[in-house]
C-alpha cells in the first residue's frame, strides 16, 4: 500500500467527478430532488383538510349547528350546495367525490328526541359518492366518526369506553423523518454500487486500466482509492440531503456517530458487490443494465420508500435478506427512535455483510490484462 | 542467446495460448539497449500480446522473456518503474489536463524530479498543456501517451502502434517525437503495421505473421535477404513492348497504371530487355529501376498484406 498512489487516484477522480455536470447530478441533486418531491407529497396529509359540498334542506338553526359543527373539527372545510340543486347531478357536475344532505324536517326530529324524549325520532344523512374515489374512505371515517359522538353526546350519557394513544416509541415521526434515513441509505448505495460497476467498466473498456497495469500501483492501491472516493461521494451526498431536509422541512432527527458508521459500511458493502457484478458486466453499457437490475428491487423491498410492514407477508420475510434493509433500519434506529441495540444489532449485520462482500470482490477484480 | 548487459530485452521460445488459439508461437529475438526495434506484422499477428508481455500485464505460457537482466514473471515490481508504455488505444481521464495526466502518471511512479514541462515540449503539446484529454485529437493523444510514458525516465519505451488510426499529419508529428527519443539514445519497441514508419525510424525489423516470427534484421539486410531482383518499370503503352519482353525470357506483367513491370536479377538483364524493345522499333516513353521496399520483402515472406491501405500492385511478379 502507497499512500503517494493512492492519494493521487482520489485526486485524479474527484477532480473528474467535479468537472462531470452528470456525476454531479446523481450524487448531489437527485437525492435531494426526491427528498423535496415525496417530502412535499407526503407531508401534507398531517394538515389534512378535505373540501366536504353540504346540501342542507332543512335551512334551520339546528342544521346550520350541525353544518358548523363539521367544519369545527379541522377535518372538512364545509361548502353550501343550493337547496334546490339534484344532488346526484351537481357530484357529477362538480366532480366531487362525496356530498353530504341534511333532510327535510332535521330540526325538528331534533327537538322531539331532545325536548319531548322521543326515542323514536330520528335522522338519516344521505351521502352522495363517487366509489372510484381513493379518498372517499377515510373522508367516511371521519363522517362516522362524527356521528357516533354526536349520537353518544346527544344521549346524554358520558362515554364508557375513551382511547388514549400511546405509542411504543419514544418520540413521534412525522414521514420525512422516517424518509430521509431511506434516502441517504439509497443514495449512497447507488453510488457505490453503480460508481464501482460503471467506472470499471468504464476504465476498462478506455484501456485506462491497461495503461494503470503498467505503473507501480497495486490491486491494494487500486481498491483503496476506489473506497476513499465512494465515502467522499457518499459524504457529499449524505450532507446534501440533511442540509436540504432540515433547511426546508425542519426535520429532528439524531445525528450522532452512527451515521458516519453506517455511510462508511454501506460503501463497502455496495462496492464490494459491485466488484462481484464487474466480471458478468464487462462492458459499459450492461454495467449500467446490471447495476440497476440489482437497484431497483433493493430499493422497493427494502423499506426505503415506505415501511416494511405494508409488504406482504413473504416479501417482509425476502427483506430481511437484502443488505440495504438493515442500513434502513439501523439508520432509522439511529437517526429516528436513538435505539442503539437495534443500531448496533443492523451494523453488525452489515459489517459482516461488507466484509464477505469486498473481500470476494476484491478477489474477483482483475484491474490488469490478468492471464 | 545471451544474456549480456547490451540486451535490453531477450525472449526465448515464448508461447501464448488462449484456448486452442496459439497467438504467440516459439518466438525468440533479443532487442540491444539503445536501439529501435520495430516490431511489425499485420492486425492479429500476435504483436500486442507478445508486447504486452514483455511489458509484465500478461503471462507467458511458456517461454523465457527478461527485460533489462530480470525475468518478466517473476520481477514485475522490479521492472515497472524501469520501463515506459504507450498501450495501443492509449487513453486517460476525460476530465483530466495534458498536464494533470503527467502529473497524475508523475506521482503514481514517485518521480517528483521529472520535469513536465520539458516532457510537455519534447511532445510539442506546449500550447495543450490546460486542454482536457476528450478535447485532443488522436494525434495529440497519442503525444500526450508518449509524454506520459517517459514520466519516469524509463530505460526501455514499448509504443504498441503509436500512429495507428491518425492522419498522415499527425502521424508525422508522431514519428518527429519518436525520433527525438532515438536521439537521446532510448529503447525503444515499436510495434507497427506501418512499413514506412519502420524503414523511418527502426534499427532492427522483426516481421511477425500467425504468430511465428519470419524475419528480423536491419531493413536494408532484409531487403537484400529475401529480395534479390529489382523491379523495372517500363511506361508504355504499346501492346508489342510486352511481347518483345516475353520473347526475351521475362515474366511481364501490365499494371492497373498500363506500365509493364518486369523483375530482373541484374543489371545486364535491363540492358538486354532496354536493346530488346529499342531494336523492335517500340517507343519507350519512360522507365524505373529500384529496389523492392520491405512492404514487397513482407508480402513475399507472410503471403500478408500488412495493413488495408498498402499498395499491392508494387509486389506483382
């Protein structure tokens, strides 16, 4: 091992990465890109706000409580439909998904149950729905929730049964939390992984490598700087994401030693395997192709995007067996809920991962013309 | 063969095979320090591979090669920082400067006394030195290879097919840096499939074909060795002319220009063939007499052409 040599390959290939505008691209923007886009996407349900179209026939004081009684939970903004208005052909006029009536007569079914203690004076609410509507469930829920307190309210008895949320973790996380651990894991993993596959394939097929087989640099050299500069580039990238994450979404999240941990075990891990896929992908152009056939199913498997647990049963199981599953959750672990045994637990797992996988990687590598 | 100090390179009955294809079959011949050795043979002869052994990126399957006094098998390391490649299709960084590349090749050999400049100006690349490598041309990458190659100050220079591909242009700028490096007294192993560009610049000619090595010598020694005619050319249109060399005992032959080639074994027999045509009353516009070049001398040994573009018609009998 030179340090001279491995010193000016990191040089040589920083520099080239900081003239190449594509290079800088996927390390730096698209990560950050998709923490905006999906941050945006889904850190709107916390302030969710549905529209909800009311018709209100009655036109009573009663009715109009009711009206503003909807609207007081945060949940619908409430909006007059004519009284006069056919309620199935306004939904389709107006493209809404959900409509609610007050009937004829709501008034005063209202004062006979409360006044003349009439148990069989009752009201219906009609809704007008449109069932291809993905919202439309959970605007129902909240439409039922309602009822059944007004219902148990308006019996006058205080409630038998209260639920009480307490959750498991420590803290609560809001989505972009739980996001930007995935995020950094996939980010870094794509470049390690596609920087080792592609850049040797690259080199070779230039003939670089051929020339390099000729200078005193060795295989250990070789590799070496090929790590230091995927850790520089998974730096680059991981600081990005967290300065654009916090800057624009105000995320909490820890940032203590484990991070640096983790970014220097998943480079090794990533081009460790991207040197096992170097020998079946010789060219530059399959490098590519066989580096994202290996990516993408990573990526959606492995609770990058979303949790774990909304994948069915076996798939949850296949996860487990995909290393980037442990970088998300230990990094979640680390990051999110400051759990160190699960932190601890996943670093174990991937180091031991990293170290099978860079060591038969490097056994694989034939940087020189070989036999 | 000896293995004394004046040997730069001693190959000995080396063999490469891949698979069943034997590229490299029982090749021997020594290159003495300070000389250019030109190693030419068509595409597929088995020059890169027997080059790129000596330079140590292969191994042999049999066959003993040393480069200065040490064994290519064993004592890479050794023979590494002494030696300098310009690899065939020499290429670098994109990204990188001419003069970042040799201070990139620089470091990696430790060489922090070598002057880039002046390895700058013996490639004429003075007013290139800030341009990235995917802006040089291929004559210009090829320099900035050679400049790269000589960053360690190397006792032996192997360039694989230095001017390959480039423009007559530029090919001539190559051949004025190579032989700049003849003048400073180098090793230098050429390989080439460039004929003129071994009668230019070589010492010592090795013809390579299928693998076998057929020839080697100073191009004047192997001109006189397989080519001991002379080939007459006699401007004329007339179809008598051909007759009356016939007649006379000659094989002529009309070339694709309408000119009468004739080969003679001396100066008498252009004497009789000129009398000949001039006592039949023929008119003879014009004639040449000269010596066959090594593209002839090639052609003659290997049955091969050496490269697309070589005139044949000069080798018809």
């Amino acid at each position: 091992m030179t340090p001279r040599i491995i010193a000016a390959n990191l040089v040589v290939r920083l520099r080239s990465f900081s003239r190449e505008k594509s290079a800088m691209f996927f390390t730096v923007a698209f990560p950050v890109i998709l923490v905006l886009v999906f941050g945006a996407i889904f850190t709107k349900p916390e302030h969710m706000n549905f529209e909800l179209p009311v018709q209100d026939l009655d036109q009573s004081d009663a009715s109009a409580k009711l009206v503003k009684g909807l609207a007081s939970q945060g949940v619908f903004e409430t909006i007059p439909v004519p009284a006069d208005a056919d309620a199935i052909q306004y939904t389709r006029d107006h493209k809404i998904n959900l409509l609610l009536i007050i009937p004829k007569g709501f008034e005063d079914m209202q004062l006979r149950r409360l006044e003349e203690w009439d148990d069989d004076a009752s009201v219906t609410l009609t809704y007008i729905y449109d069932p291809s509507s993905t919202s439309l469930k959970t605007k129902l829920q909240f439409l039922n929730a309602m009822a059944a307190a007004a219902n148990q309210e308006i019996s006058g008895t205080s409630p038998f049964i209260t639920l009480k949320e307490q959750s498991i973790l420590a803290k609560k996380y809001r989505f972009i939390e739980f996001f930007v651990p995935g995020i950094i894991a996939m980010a870094v993993m794509t470049s390690s992984l596609s920087g080792a596959l592609n850049t040797n394939a690259e080199l070779r097929q230039k003939g670089i490598l051929r020339k390099l087989a000729t200078t005193p640099i060795t295989r250990t050299d070789w590799l070496l700087s090929n790590v230091l500069y995927q850790i520089v580039l998974a730096v680059i990238s991981t600081v990005s994401i967290l300065l654009v994450s916090y800057a624009v979404f105000d995320v909490r999240l820890e940032i203590n030693a484990w991070l640096p941990v983790y970014v220097v075990l998943e480079v090794f891990a990533f081009v460790g395997i991207g040197m096992l896929l170097t020998p079946i992908a010789r060219e530059a152009e399959s490098a590519a192709a066989a580096g994202n056939a290996f990516l993408f199913p990573m990526m959606f498997l492995s609770g990058t995007f979303f949790p774990v647990e909304m994948m069915p049963g076996f798939l949850q199981k296949f996860a487990r067996i995909l290393p980037l599953y442990y970088l998300n959750e230990g990094l979640r672990a680390s990051m999110i809920f400051v759990d160190n045994t699960t932190a601890l637990r996943c670093a174990a797992i991937t180091a031991a991962v990293a170290g099978v996988v860079f060591v038969a990687g490097a056994l694989v590598t034939r940087w020189d013309q070989g036999a | 063969m000896t293995h004394s100090d004046d040997n730069a390179i001693t190959v000995e009955g080396l063999t490469k095979h891949y698979g069943d294809l034997r590229a490299v079959n029982d090749v021997s011949f020594t290159v003495r320090r300070g000389e250019v050795f030109a190693f030419l043979g068509p595409n597929g002869a088995g020059k890169t591979t027997t080059v790129e052994i000596i330079e140590t990126i292969r191994t042999p399957t049999s066959g003993r090669v040393n480069v200065l006094g040490m064994d290519v098998t064993k004592q890479k390391r050794d023979i590494v920082p002494r030696i300098g490649v310009l690899p065939q299709g020499f290429s670098s960084y994109d990204r990188i400067t001419v003069r970042e590349s040799i201070l990139y090749y620089r470091r990696l050999f430790g060489c922090s006394t070598t002057d880039v400049d002046a390895l700058i100006d013996l490639t004429n690349l003075g007013d290139k030195r800030d341009v990235q490598f995917n802006k040089l041309s291929g004559g210009l990458k090829q320099r900035l290879g050679i400049a790269i190659a000589l960053v360690n100050d190397p006792e032996v220079v192997f360039l694989d097919e230095p001017t390959t591909g480039l423009d007559p242009h530029a090919r001539r700028a190559v051949w004025d840096v190579l032989l700049g490096l003849k003048r400073k007294g180098k090793t230098v192993f050429l390989t080439t499939h460039y004929m003129e560009e071994a009668e230019l610049l070589a010492d010592t000619v090795a013809i390579i074909s299928k693998g076998k090595l057929v020839a080697m010598g100073s191009p004047e020694d192997l001109i006189e060795r397989n080519a001991n005619y002379m080939c007459l050319t006699l401007r004329s249109a007339e179809a008598g002319v051909l007759d009356t060399v016939r007649r006379l005992g000659f094989e002529p032959v009309r070339d694709d220009r309408n000119n009468i080639r004739v080969r003679v074994k001396q100066t008498d027999d252009v004497e009789a063939i000129l009398s000949g045509v001039k006592g039949a009353g023929l008119a003879l516009p014009g004639m040449d007499v000269r010596k066959p070049n090594l593209e002839e001398v090639f052609l003659g040994l290997t049955g091969e052409v050496l490269h697309e573009s070589a005139p044949v018609s000069g080798a018809t009998p």
